[in-house]
C-alpha cells in the first residue's frame, strides 16, 4: 500500500527513517503516545462509510469536493473494489493473492527497503506489471503482531503481506480496465471556458477501491485503512497516535 503522510506530520519521520537531513523552521506537533492495542481495538469499529473522510483528506483535490459527492464516490469506490473482487476470485477459482498476481502476470518482489524515497513505503505498483513489498514494514509489523492482543484484534491469522499485495494488485486491474472501470473513468470538471474544459481524474478514489478489494479478497471484518496507524506504529509511536487521533476525529469519534 502507497500511504503518503501528513506532509507536516510525518515529514520528520521519513527524513530521519531515510537520512534526508534538511534545516527546517519546523515544530513538530506532540501527540499523547497510546497502546497500540488500544488504537486498534477503536479503529476497527469504524463503520466503512465514515472512513470517507479520512480517504478523501489525501485526495488533493478535496476542496473541491462537497460532502454529498464524497458520500456518492465512497459508496461506488467500495463498490467497486468488491465487484471486481468477486470477479478474479471467479476467474482463478482461488481469493489466494499470490496465485492471484501471477495468474495476472504480475511480477512480485519483496526487497527490504525502497531504493530512492524520502517517505516511509510499504509497498509500490510499477507499471505495467511489477509490485513491490517492502520487508522492513513487514518484519515490524511481524514484530508487533506476537503480542496476542494485537494479533487477536486486526488479524486473526491474516497474512499482513498478502493484505498489502491484494491493494496492489487493484491498481494493475485499474491500469487494465482503465477505459471501462468506475476509478478511472469518473472525473471532475476543474474549469470550462465556452467548449474548453479541463476534466480531473481523483486520486482518492481508486485507493479507496483498492481497500475494498483488499477487504474483500482476505475476508477482512474491518476497513484496511486500519492498517495506516498499524504499520506506522513501530517507526513512530507517537506518528502512529497522531494518524489515530485524526482518523477518530474525522470520523467524528472522541479519540
């Protein structure tokens, strides 16, 4: 999963994780540390729906938007991640993500770091058919998943590179059905003069799809999205409980 951070929340994080060293007028916010269980244990009754403005508030374009149309595009996004779910579990016979990828001729690797990057990054789609998992999240997580509060919580013996790999494989099955598919054929009108127009496709949309997919592929009782403090958790703690904090706060829950 491509998560992109609070620019001015997580920026410090990444700098430190990938030796960036910049000067910066900068005070990072302070967050009260939680447990993790604790987050999780919250996080996961989230109904899917007020999840929306969480996974618009990354969308670049979210000013534009008013609440009624990011209503609309959520429930068509999950919508879509869980038809074409049910499609290619159809087609290979199997909700397996691995045998999945290379049923779709993707190419999966799994090295431990990214290679140039001044973010933290989980995983990455590169067209046209390469997928990278990065083993150090993975290996945290692994980590952090022996406390049994933990593992009984978010997984209950899911396979976090698996979950990861599913969100991936949506935005191949995007690039394949780009001219028909909800993600990529839903736009925005920016501006208009006369019969000049300037048409957007929205980011947002296709991730929240590929979160539904994920979901849907591994039975997952909770929305992925949980998954963003999770990962966090082990590089920052205090990171992980801010991303909490807004999460709860977004969905109008009292942290």
């Amino acid at each position: 999963m491509n998560w992109k951070y609070i620019k001015q929340k997580l920026r410090p994080i990444t700098d430190g994780l990938f030796g960036k060293q910049r000067i910066a007028r900068y005070e990072k916010p302070h967050y009260e540390i939680r447990t993790l269980d604790y987050m999780l244990e919250r996080l996961v009754k989230i109904p899917e729906l007020d999840w929306r403005h969480y996974a618009f508030s990354r969308e670049p374009l979210n000013g534009k938007f008013s609440p009624e149309q990011r209503l609309n595009w959520m429930q068509k996004s999950l919508e879509c991640g869980k038809i074409y779910a049910e499609k290619i579990i159809a087609e290979f016979g199997t909700d397996d993500a691995e045998t999945i990828a290379r049923g779709l001729g993707l190419e999966v690797y799994y090295p431990q770091y990214p290679e140039k990057t001044d973010r933290v990054l989980f995983a990455e789609f590169v067209k046209p058919n390469r997928i990278n998992i990065f083993m150090d999240a993975i290996y945290r997580a692994e980590r952090l998943m022996k406390n049994r509060k933990i593992e009984r919580v978010i997984f209950c013996g899911q396979n976090l590179a698996k979950v990861i790999l599913s969100h991936e494989i949506f935005h191949h099955i995007e690039e394949k059905f780009k001219h028909e598919i909800f993600t990529m054929t839903e736009k925005i009108r920016l501006w208009s003069i006369g019969p000049i127009h300037n048409d957007s496709g929205i980011f947002a949309l296709g991730e929240i799809a590929a979160m539904s997919f994920a979901k849907e592929l591994n039975h997952l009782p909770y929305s992925p999205y949980v998954m963003d403090v999770f990962l966090v958790y082990d590089y920052s703690a205090e990171e992980s409980s801010g991303l909490y904090e807004e999460m709860m706060t977004l969905a109008g829950l009292e942290p």
